[in-house]
C-alpha cells in the first residue's frame, strides 16, 4: 500500500466544532428611527464615475439608475407602511 493512500484513508481528528445556540435569547432591539427619503438616489453611484463598459455607459447609466430609483421608491412604500416613513416636519430625536 502507498503512502498517499495510507495518508487518505485516516480521519483527521483534531477540534471538534460545538454546534451554534440558535434558539438562545437575544436583547432586544431598540425601536428603529424613522427614514427620511433621499433627494437623489443615484447620487452616490454616480460619485464613482461612469460606467466602465465601453460603447454602452451611456445606456448602463441610465439602467442603473432607473434601479435605483425603484428601489428608493420601494424602500419608502415599505417604510410608509410600517409606520417609519420621516414626514415633513418630523424631527428625528
């Protein structure tokens, strides 16, 4: 028998992995802050320059944006609907 196949035959028995608590307690989290709407969603992806794809930036740029802003608009309905949506006039504490 070879040494390469002595050597693959052995378990390796080294530290044992204990398993993970998941259904321990947690703290409890603080209530969250409300979320204000950005003016400009595409602002900072736009901070990185243009795209680098040769012949298509202009179209990969409008793309990306139109994500983006749907995001943003849906990120806001979702905030709207739990009741975390900054009003105008709100002042976060």
């Amino acid at each position: 028998m070879s040494n390469s196949r002595r050597k693959g035959g052995r378990r390796r028995q080294g530290n044992k992995l204990k398993p993970a608590d998941l259904w321990k307690p947690v703290p409890q989290l603080p209530d969250p802050e409300p979320i204000s709407l950005p003016a400009d969603p595409t602002m900072i992806v736009r901070s990185l320059g243009d795209p680098p794809l040769h012949g298509q930036g202009q179209q990969a740029e409008h793309e990306i944006a139109r994500v983006l802003v749907r995001a943003s608009m849906l990120a806001g309905a979702l905030a709207d609907v739990a009741g975390l949506l900054e009003r105008p006039g709100d002042h976060p504490a």
